[in-house]
C-alpha cells in the first residue's frame, strides 16, 4: 500500500482504518524510497518521519491490526533496508546511454523510449526491462518482486508487444534468476487504476515461476483507500489456475507470512 508518503492519495492512518474494516489481520506499508530525480517517491529526508508515524500506528492499532513497515525500491533507490520489515524490489525506469525512462509514466514516455533508444523495436524493449528485473534481487536484496511485467501497463493504450520469441525468452530468463530469492507479487494495481483487466503478470509467466519453484504474493498494490485488496478474489483464481496452493512471503527477519485470504486476512 502507498500513502502520501510517496504517491497515495490517503495518508496511512486512513489506510490502515479501511484494513481494519475490511477485516484484514495484518497489513504492509510500502512507499517508495526516494528515488532521484524523481519526485513521486518518500523524499530525501523523509525516511525518518515515514518510519516514525508507521511506527506510531504499529503501537497506536496493535490490538486491532499488525503493521509491517515497508519501502518498494527501485535498483537506483536510496534507503536504509535495516529500517524496514520488508522490501519490494520493482522496475520502474530503464536506463539507456540517453537517460532514464519510466516505464509506467504515460504511454507516449514508453513509445518514446521504444522510438529513440530501440529504434522502434518492442523486443529490444522488453529484453533490457527484463534484464533490469532479473537484477533486482541482487541490488536490493528485495523480500517480494514487484509487478514483474509492469511494461504491459499500457497495452490497452496503444503499446503492445509480441508475447512470442525474445519477449518471453527474456521474461522466462528473469523468473529463472529470480525464483528461489523473493515471492512474486500478484498485483491488481493497474486494475484498479483502470489499465489492466488482468493482474501482473500473466498467466504465461505465473506458469514459469511455478515451473523454477518460485513462491507468489498477492498485492492490491493500493494507492487509495478504495483499492484495497481491489480483486482479490480474480488474483486467487489466477494464482489456484498456475497450480499455487499458498501465497506468502519472508520477510527480512525470516519470518514467512503466510496470506489467509478468506474471511481471516
């Protein structure tokens, strides 16, 4: 969940109120670290106050509500990971000899950076974001892999990708890397927001991260209090139909969470 921390539009008291009436058990804050230049993030010296208030509502709902303090990084990210019960580690940027590109800014960003770095070529364009993904564990030591393919965010929009051939060599390669170091997020974010019908990733990809051992985690990835655990009920189904029978994840502690995404959440 993001708050106004970083780019929520709910401060994190009112996040962790709409959790507790919607009957959750226990509950992650993750804004994202600072990341420079970009001013979407916690800012540069607000790391501090960020972990104090989550703090402060960790003791002031303890008896409602178990909060776990969290940051989503990116590998450029600047944060103290001894600060946090967890990390998610996503990609959002691909840097290029011209420069870092957001990925999920607008549809003419991504189209853009497709245009003047890959010379038009969407492969060339999934295959560095893959390569970035497959690092994130390694720069960031991440505990959940964020959205791993955020780069289809905008295919209802007009970016769309030929899920054959380089494509899905390199996502494949990147689950490879990756199973084993951190659970995968199941993520209804871009549902929410009215992007995607379906969660992140996809079906095909749940199926590798299924077939290398690796472990799922399912996130609304809530920017609002009206997105919390947004389609959990889908997010279960894709994860039963990729042959999951649990989601979870362990947190930097070492302590494995395990998701009871019924009626005790």
């Amino acid at each position: 969940m993001h708050t106004i921390f970083s780019d929520g539009k709910n401060t994190a008291e009112e996040m962790v109120l709409k959790a507790i009436e919607l009957g959750f058990k226990e509950v992650g804050i993750s804004d994202h670290a600072f990341t420079p230049p970009y001013d979407w993030s916690i800012k540069k010296d607000g790391q501090r106050e960020y972990i104090a208030e989550l703090k402060r509502l960790k003791e002031k709902y303890a008896s409602r509500i178990a909060i776990f303090i969290g940051t989503e990084v990116d590998c450029f990210s600047v944060y103290d990971p001894d600060l946090y019960d967890y990390i998610i580690g996503s990609v959002h940027f691909i840097k290029t000899p011209k420069g870092y590109y957001a990925v999920d800014d607008r549809p003419e960003i991504t189209m853009q950076c497709i245009d003047e770095v890959f010379g038009g070529n969407t492969d060339d364009y999934a295959e560095a974001y893959f390569e970035e993904v497959s690092k994130i564990f390694i720069k960031t030591g991440a505990n959940i892999i964020g959205h791993f393919d955020l780069l289809t965010k905008f295919e209802r929009r007009g970016v769309s990708f030929d899920k054959s051939g380089a494509y899905d060599a390199a996502a494949k390669e990147a689950v490879r890397t990756l199973a084993g170091k951190a659970a995968f997020e199941i993520n209804t974010g871009a549902m929410s927001r009215g992007y995607t019908l379906e969660p992140y990733p996809s079906s095909r990809i749940l199926s590798y991260i299924k077939e290398y051992g690796g472990e799922v985690a399912i996130s609304s990835d809530a920017h609002s209090c009206s997105a919390i655990a947004h389609r959990f009920d889908l997010a279960k189904k894709v994860m039963a139909d990729a042959g999951f029978s649990r989601a979870g994840f362990t947190d930097r502690a070492g302590k494995y969470h395990l998701q009871l995404l019924g009626k005790d959440q």
